[in-house]
DNA sequence: TCTGTTGAAGAATATTATTCTGTTTTGTTT
DNA sequence: AAACAAAACAGAATAATATTCTTCAACAGA
C-alpha cells in the first residue's frame, strides 16, 4: 500500500498517524479525481475520519496539498543532493542530476504524477511565496554546485539559464509521458541514452 | 488588451461575441488566480453578463476550461504544421519544431501559461478521451512526418519514444521558467542555442 | 407576421468548503 | 495518582460556490 517511506519520514511518530493516513489517502484521491473534483468528503470517507479532524491538522484543502507537495519535492531534492555529492566532475555531476531524477520519479510514481500537476495550483495558492523561495534557494544551490567545477576540459553551453533546461527538460518531459501512459517503456530503461544526449548536447 | 486572435479564428462572428468575450475573461482569470480558485461569479462578474449565459454556452467550469484548452492547442498544433510543411530534412524539421515551440509561446504567453496549468485539470474531467486522442493523433503524425525523413546522412538516437522528449523537453521546461518568471532572458533569444544543442544531442 | 430556435437573465437549489462548539485523548506537572 | 493544559477528534451549523430551472428577449427563416 505505502509505495515508500516519504511520510514516515516527514511525519514521524505514533500521534502523526492520523495525518499520514490523511495525506496518504489524500494523494491517492488527487491523483485519480484530479485536485478540484476532490471534495474534503472524499478525503474523509476514505480514512474513516472527521472533517474536523482534517481541518484540525491542514487547515484547508490548499494546506494538504501544500503539505504533500513540499513533501515530495523535499524527498526528490534529497535523493539529488545525496547522488550529486559524489560527483567528482561536471560531467558526473550531469549524470547524477538525470540519475537522480529518472530513479526518483521511478521509485514513486505516484508521488511524481501529483508533483507534476499540483505544482500550479500550489503556485498560486497561499504557499506561493514559500515555493518560490525554495525554488531559488535550490535552484541557486544548484548553480554553485556546478559553478565549481569549472569547465576547464569542456566547453560548456554558454548562457547559463539554459543549461538546467537542457540537463533536466528531455527527462522531464519522458517522465510525464511515462506517467500519462503515452510511452511505456520505463524511464530506467533509458538512463544511458539520456545522460549521454544531455552530455553531447552541453558541448558547444 | 486581446493578445492575438486564437478565440476570433475559433469562434468567429457577431453572435459569438458573448462567448468570446466569458472566454478572454476565464483565461484572464485561471492564470491570475488558479483554476480552482476562478469562481463563476468573479468571470462573471468581469464581463457583467449572468450565470445563465455562462452556462448556456459552456455546460460548466470544465467546459470554459476545455473550451480554451483546445483553442490553445489546436492554434499551437496549427502553427506547428506550418513551420514542419516547410522541412525538407531531419535537421530542418527539428528546427522547426522547436522554432514554432518557441516562437508560440512568446507570441501567446497568457496561452501558453493557461496551457500548461490546464492540462491535468483537463486530463482528468470530462474531456480526458478528447485529450488522449487528440494526443495520439498528434503524436503519430509527427512521428510520421519525422520517418518519412528517413537517415542516412546520421544516426539518430535510437530509442523513438525519447526522440520526441530530446527535442522538446528543453525548450518546453524552458519556457516554464520564463513563464513563472525564475528565468529573464525571452526564449527567443535562445532559439539558436536551443535547436543546435538538441542536434547534436540527437547524434548518436 | 408568425414561429421555432438560440441567447440571455436571475432566482432557486444542490454541492462543497469551512467554521464552531463540544468532547475525548494525551502528555505533563505536582 | 490527580489535576491540569494542550492537542486530537467528532459532527452539527454555516458560508461559499457550482449548477439547474424557469422565464423572457432577440433573431432567423417560413
């Protein structure tokens, strides 16, 4: 039932348990009914609980998204930062951030799947500023990361903007289709071919 | 105040002026506030028409939102023909694909913006099998198009399914980023950049 | 002009999110 | 252990919102 461990980790604890099962039932109900049609009563009926005991712990439907959104983003964000500190240059570096990424969205697909489309909703909710914070934060980290390098034995893609687009965009996109069910053949399968096409695409 | 002309092709004439004009103020009102937090009354309210006439002409909030996610797609689709009729190769016909790509979206940015946030909502509601086979459709004539190419002058990068995700990912997750304004520079700037790095990541 | 059809309005209803009040459980202090 | 405070939970009451329904007006074709 539980794909992973995402909210043990984050909600740990016998007192959390209630709100883990919410959570938990919550992301399965987003997923298959789509964030708007998933009434507060669905949630509810799913857990055997309370509205109270649902707005006691979230406040709002916005505060269960948020909470699982920035749960998942904060469990995907780990896995990079653990793969990317054993790169040792800016081409393992790469290599680690499509990694990282392929095996994350296949190790919990279903978190995956909710990232992708609660990403807006949540950027235009009541958690706007939070996300946009982080996603500075990150994607600044990020930068200096590969910054460090230096591109002594490569020449690198010149306008820096780009490059994350470049390193992530082909996965990105082969992600989502995976998930919808357009592709079927398991990101995994071509971890090689990606990191590789990135790679040749990033010498100018 | 109207960006371009996608909702006077689609539903052209006097008589239509109502439902364009529910049309132009939803769009206005999903990428301000959030597909979920557009209330019918605040669209409404910003073309001082009635509940009734909303409904008469769309059904429901799905409806509107369906409405102007397939205006969006189909002019994007539409563009995109035009630019691939002109190809006469692999390698023009990358060009062209990431060229109309980008060239759409900074054309039409509230579009663009409205496409990406709408599309699950969409996935998910009464359209999903008009999404899907429209999707499909897609996905085959391209594809057809990019065989009938052939390869002989280089070997393209096996796998077929990522073809299509090493082309459009970057300038897609690009274009993301400047829609959410994390990146400045406008994706036309980068059109060159964009289309010679996915080539030579195509090269295999 | 007549007539059926489409466009439009707004009150009435149904659904859903949220609040509020009270009760129970849990943890802590004495 | 008893008393207290804080957090967890339940469910009725309320508010916000989507949708339906009934009515009237504009319009095109006979």
């Amino acid at each position: 039932m539980n794909q992973s461990n995402i909210l043990e980790n984050r909600f740990p604890g016998r007192r959390a348990a209630l709100k883990r099962e919410i959570l938990e039932q919550a992301l399965y109900c987003f997923n298959e009914l789509g964030v708007e049609a998933t009434t507060i009563d669905a949630i509810k009926a799913r857990c055997d609980t309370s509205v109270g005991a649902i707005y006691h712990h979230f406040g709002n439907k916005e505060g269960i998204l948020s909470a699982l959104f920035f749960a998942a983003q904060d469990d995907q964000r780990h896995r990079l930062e653990q793969e990317l500190a054993g790169a040792n240059s800016l081409r393992e570096a790469v290599y680690s951030i499509i990694w990282s990424y392929l095996d994350w969205v296949v190790d919990n697909p279903e978190w995956a799947r909710f990232l992708y489309q609660a990403r807006s909703p949540v950027a235009k909710g009541p958690f706007q500023e939070e996300l946009t914070n982080r996603n500075i934060q990150n994607y600044r980290k990020l930068k200096e990361r590969l910054i460090s390098f230096g591109n002594d034995d490569i020449k690198i893609v010149q306008p820096f903007e780009m490059l994350f687009s470049l390193i992530i965009g082909p996965s990105e996109n082969y992600c989502r289709a995976w998930l919808s069910g357009r592709v079927k053949t398991s990101p995994q399968e071509y971890r090689k071919e990606f990191a590789e096409s990135v790679w040749r695409s990033l010498q100018s």
